[in-house]
C-alpha cells in the first residue's frame, strides 16, 4: 500500500474512533441525567417523603434524576444555614440529603485535609452529605459476608470472612 493509501486509512479509522467517542459520551450523558419538574410531576410516594423531610418548609424546586439506571426524586429548600437537596426513589425511600454547612460546623480534621488538598488560598463551600446505605450479613458456602448496597441495589462495599472468624460488629447486634 503506498503512503497516500495507508494515510487515508489511517484518516478513516482516526474518523471511526472519534465517532464511536462521541456516541459513547452521548450515551454516558442519556443515561446520568437531572431535569427540573413541577410538583405535580413526583410521585406521590417521593413528593410525600420530601415534604416529610422538609417539614414546615416549603420545598422550591423539583427535579428528577437518572442515576446508574434508577430514577430519583430532588427536593430542595431553605435550610438555617442555607440550601437543603434531598433524594428519594420513587417510592419515597431516601437516599441521600445535602445541606449547605458553614466551616465552622466541619470537623477540623475534615477541614485540615480539604484546605491542604485545595491549598491555603481556596475559597471553600462546605456540604454536609448524608447518604443511606443498607448492611445485610449471610453465610455463603463457608464465608460470613456483608454488602452495602445503596436504596437503589447498587453494591457499594463487601467483606468476607472465613468460617470461625468472629465479626466484630456482631456483638453490636445483641
């Protein structure tokens, strides 16, 4: 093949592989999305959990979510310290809340870590996050194990044990 010949098929392919890219980000985007939606748009399930959560407040915006697959539900209002996110599944389960913290009520340690990260000029905005996981413990074959898995059934973390070996948050259980 000569080289005018090699060129264009290396042209082509370098074409090929930036289309595949962009359909591949295109696809990540479809699938992790947030739009805002009006109340009457939430589920009655996710709408009573967050007007539960806000309490006397009224919630200000609504949106909805698709993360990892799952569809979520957002509420936001007006915290003491500023704005509050909460996130439910659609059946009103919670996943997560987010709300606006000064640095004053961040543990120091926290603080030292992101101000040596970010450097001693960074200007700072500090969440409090609040994320539900559930812990469930099984024998499987000769092996105690524990998951953690997020409201929506992603796993987040195992452990296993060997057969014999005690489990230091069994006695929690008691």
């Amino acid at each position: 093949m000569k080289s005018s010949g090699r060129s264009a098929v290396l042209s082509a392919v370098a074409i090929l592989l930036a289309g595949v890219f962009v359909w591949a980000q295109d696809k990540k985007e479809a699938a992790e999305s947030e739009r805002q939606v009006k109340e009457a748009e939430v589920p009655a399930a996710a709408l009573a959990a967050l007007k539960k959560l806000a309490g006397a407040t009224p919630i200000t915006e609504f949106a909805e979510e698709i993360e990892h697959g799952s569809k979520f539900y957002e509420g936001s209002w007006k915290g003491p310290d500023g704005n509050i996110d909460a996130l439910v599944t659609e059946s009103g389960d919670l996943v997560e809340i987010e709300e606006v913290s000064p640095a004053t009520k961040v543990p120091g340690p926290a603080r030292a870590s992101a101000e040596k990260e970010a450097g001693k000029d960074a200007k700072l905005t500090w969440e409090k996050k609040t994320v539900v996981m559930y812990e469930v413990h099984f024998k499987k074959g000769d092996k105690t194990q524990e998951m953690i898995l997020t409201p929506d059934g992603r796993r987040f973390h195992e452990e296993g044990e060997k057969n014999g070996e005690k489990d230091e948050d069994e006695d929690d259980k008691k």
